[in-house]
C-alpha cells in the first residue's frame, strides 16, 4: 500500500455535509464536551489525515481477526469491510471533511464508517484502543516510507555509478584541508559518495526491521480481554512479529527516532556532497557543468547560473537534524505508557521523510545530467605538487627511509616554487642533484601513473576503482531486489478490503 501523494499537504479544511459530531464515538462520560480552542489545539488530523490509507487497512485487519475469533459475527464483518472500502474511496477522493472536530484520523474514519453502515461499526473498535491503532498506522505508514527511501537512495546510488563506470580513469585532484593533496580518479570520488550512501541504505533496511513489529492488542495499554488472534493480524498486515510487551509497544517510538537518525546521517551525506557541486561548479573549482535545469538565474545579474539545488539540499541537513531533536525530546522523561505528547511524532516523520526523499530524488537527476569537465580536472591534477608523495615513494622504495625521503622532496618542492615549475618538468641532473637514487623512469611523472601506484585494496588505481565499482553494482542490485519483495508485499495488503473473509 502506498501513502498519499507528496504528503505534508496540510489538507484545509472544506465544508461538506455536517458529520454527527465525533463526540458521540464515545460520549457518555461527557456533558458537553472540549472548548472549541482546547478541540483545534488537540487536534492531530490536519497532519495525521495522511495516515488513513493504514488506519482503513489496519481496521480491515483487526476487523478479519475479530470475526475469525468470533467475537463479531461474519456479517458484521461484512459490512464493516465494504463500508471501510467505502470510506477508502471517499477519502482518496478528498469527498471528506477533515475538520478539527473529527480529532484525528481513526475517529474520522470510525465516523464516517458509523454512518454508512450502521451498527455494526461500532463493534470495529472492540479489543482495540486508538494507542495501539496510531501505534500500528504509524509504523505502516513508516514501512513504506523506509521503502520509498530507500529506492530513492539506489536511485542516488545508480546515478553516481553510472557517472563514475565513464570515469575509472578520469584523473583529478584529491583533497586534504581542502588543498591539492594526491591525484586520485573522478570515479573514485564519486565512489566514496556511493560508500555513504550503502551504509544509509543498510541502516534504513535495519530500520525496517524494528519497525516491522505488530503493536496491534496492546489495547489502551494492557492488552485486552478478549481471545483475539495477535499472530494472524501480523499475518494478514505483513509483519514479521508481534511486539511482546503492551506498555512498551504503545509507547515505543523508538522506530520513529532511528528513523529519523538514520535520515539526519543520511542529510549529512546528502550535504557534504551537495557542497562538493557548489564548489565543483564555481568558476573557481570549474570542475563540473551542472544542468540548467538544476539550476537558477539572478533577478538582478544576468550573467547567473547558481546551484540553487545543490543549496537547497546543503540546507535541508538542518531540517533533519530538527526533526531528530524534536522527537527525541519528546520521548525524554515520558513517563510510560501512552502519553498525549506522543502525537509530536507525526510532523516531524512526515517532514523528515518529504525532506529525505525530496533531496534524494532531485539530487539523482542533477547527478544524471551533471558533466564533468575532464581537462580541467586532468589540469588541476598536475598542479600544486600533487604528485609529491609519488617521488618520496620512489626514493623510499629504492632504500632510502620514507623521512629522509619526505625532507628530500620538500625541499624539491620548494625550489621548484622560486622557480616557477613543477616537479615534473625537472630534468633527471636536477633531481640527482638533490638525491642519487632518483633514476630517468621518474622524471615527468604524470597524475596519471600516481593513481596508478595507488594499487590496493580500496585505492584509486583504476584496476581497483573498477573492482569496486563492479561490486557496488552487485550490492545495489541485491537492494533493490529486498525492496521489490518488500514492496510487493506491502502493495497487496489492499486487498483486505475486497477478499472474502476466512472461516472462524
Ligand atoms: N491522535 C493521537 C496520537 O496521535 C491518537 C491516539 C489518541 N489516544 C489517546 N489516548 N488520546 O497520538
């Protein structure tokens, strides 16, 4: 099942029929009820409307397990699963009001299910308590933006593969304190970016693990007292198990906050490389050309093209870590079990989950149009000494200590900097000069031959790069394969609502 749309659209509220009001759910304790202002100031459904497509699917299933057990009659299970169908359509066709009075998600669609079946909808809620109901929407609605995420991250990760397979070869500089430090190749670089990416994804599909976990009979907080079947509504809903102890699983969001923390580390991510295209794509650095339509103008120079996009995602880290934060301090000191401060989990997923997303998304297209400039990286390679560590190696390993080696060079180095020139450009005299174990197979010795030293296991030799570039192809491809299964999965739960009910 898939949620709703780019979410966070903050539904206004459009008049429609007058529901009965949703105090009459359950109104006996009250004589009149909340202030209008305490109503609108508890009420979750502006933001909470977005989990409805679970809450339908949920009660559908709670709905089959209740029957199964006998505990309602299969006619009244009939009809509560056609009129849940029923409001399902309703509610994807934006035909209901969403209004504060309604509260929030579940008792608009018990509502709206009251009236137009009847009776036995006030039977749904039986062994049921809205603690553990937004406790298991939350985590089906979390399911599936795990997946959603994570296919956006393999779309990243695609992306900068496909970029780097045309460049094992492409030299450019590698940096240290943001100086020239050693000639690595683009491919590698943009590889480094996969690595993080991989471990993202890793930590999203763990994730997806603890999340996986059925809250459903945990009631208000105790469980209930009827002979429900936990195990066959974990079936029916697709999760892997039943969480075991009540209080814990209506006050657990322990699922939201690594949620959410494996989104900030993954915005962290999303920056540092972000910024790497701004500066790439300054006229200074000239390293890249990003596409114009990743791109914005200047209200006020015409000469502009500014990575607006690339910005974007560098800012949207502080969103996440937000997000994170606020949830975190949410939970501190919440005494258990269920506790009205936990409904400031929603906003901050949904958030954290469109801006994750989001920045994903568009900054796999910028990574699939953007072209880098080969001459100007295979230039910039060359300068600033960058090849310096090659020529200590090459007296280190013809005997002398790497130290003395290092001394020797710098001082090669800083000759060449009164002079004028580089390293590559001295004559075999000049550099025996300075030691005798320099030999005439390293004079002019190019970016390319020092990537092509670094030949281990995780270095730039492109024989390397492409080893490892081939296995990240592997590891991304068994991703997306755990993915599909899980989203197929999921994408079937629907038809709880139109299958024929099991036999008790
Ligand atoms: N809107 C509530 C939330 O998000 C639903 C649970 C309400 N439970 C309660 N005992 N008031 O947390």
């Amino acid at each position: 099942m898939q949620h709703p749309g780019d979410g966070g659209d903050d539904r206004a509220w459009t008049p429609g029929p007058q529901p009965p009001t949703p105090a009459k759910l359950w109104g006996g304790r009250f004589a009149s009820g909340a202030s209008p202002d305490a109503e609108a100031f508890t009420a979750s459904i502006r933001f909470d409307h977005r989990l409805w497509p679970y809450d339908v699917i949920g009660s559908a299933a709670h709905c089959r397990m209740l029957a199964r057990q006998r505990i309602i009659s299969a006619t009244d299970a009939g009809q509560i699963l056609a009129g849940l169908a029923k409001v399902a359509d309703e509610l994807r066709d934006g035909a209901l009001d969403l209004s504060p009075s309604w509260e929030d998600v579940h008792t608009r669609v018990e509502g709206r299910l009251r009236e137009i079946v009847g009776e036995p909808a006030a039977r749904l809620h039986t062994a049921r308590s809205r603690n553990d109901q937004v406790a298991l929407d939350l985590r089906m609605f979390a399911r599936d933006a795990l997946l959603d995420e994570l296919d956006a991250v393999i779309a990243v990760e695609r992306a900068l593969l496909t970029l780097a397979g045309n460049h094992i070869e492409t030299v450019m500089p590698g940096y240290t304190h943001l100086q020239r430090a050693q000639p690595v190749t683009f491919a590698h670089h943009l590889l480094a970016y996969v690595e993080m990416f991989a471990r993202d994804a890793e930590r999203l599909l763990d994730c997806y693990r603890r999340t996986d976990v059925m809250p459903l009979g945990s009631g208000a907080l105790a469980g209930v007292g009827y002979a429900i079947d936990r195990d066959y509504t974990a079936r029916l809903l697709c999760f892997s198990s039943i969480s075991a102890n009540s209080i814990d699983a209506v006050s657990d969001r322990d699922f939201v906050v690594e949620h959410l923390a494996a989104l900030a580390l993954a915005a962290a991510h999303l920056s540092r490389f972000a910024e790497e295209l701004v500066l790439w794509s300054s006229a200074e650095f000239g390293f890249i050309d990003i596409d114009e339509a990743f791109t914005t103008g200047s209200s006020i120079m015409p000469q502009k093209k500014n990575p607006d996009v690339a910005e974007l995602v560098r800012g949207k880290a502080g969103r996440a870590y937000g997000n994170l934060i606020a949830v975190l301090t949410v939970l501190k000191g919440l005494p258990l079990a269920y506790n009205r401060d936990l409904q400031e989990d929603k906003e901050a997923l949904f958030d954290g989950v469109d801006t994750a997303t989001g920045c994903l998304r568009i900054l796999a297209s910028t990574v699939q149009a953007m072209r880098p400039r080969t001459d100007r990286l295979a230039t910039a390679a060359e300068a600033d000494f960058a090849t310096a560590t090659d020529y200590a190696d090459y007296l280190a390993k013809r005997g002398l200590p790497f130290r003395e080696a290092h001394a020797v060079v710098g001082k090669l180095v800083r000759e060449c900097e009164t002079r004028g020139c580089a390293l590559s450009d001295l004559s075999l005299d000049e550099l025996r000069r300075a030691s005798e174990l320099f030999g005439a197979d390293v004079v002019g010795l190019a970016a390319r031959a020092a990537v092509a030293n670094r030949d281990v296991p995780g270095g730039a030799a492109p024989r390397r790069v492409a080893a490892a570039h081939a296995e990240a192809e592997a590891r991304l491809e068994w991703l997306s394969g755990e993915v599909a299964r899980r989203r197929d999965q999921l994408l079937a739960l629907d038809r709880l609502l139109t299958d024929p009910l099991e036999e008790p």
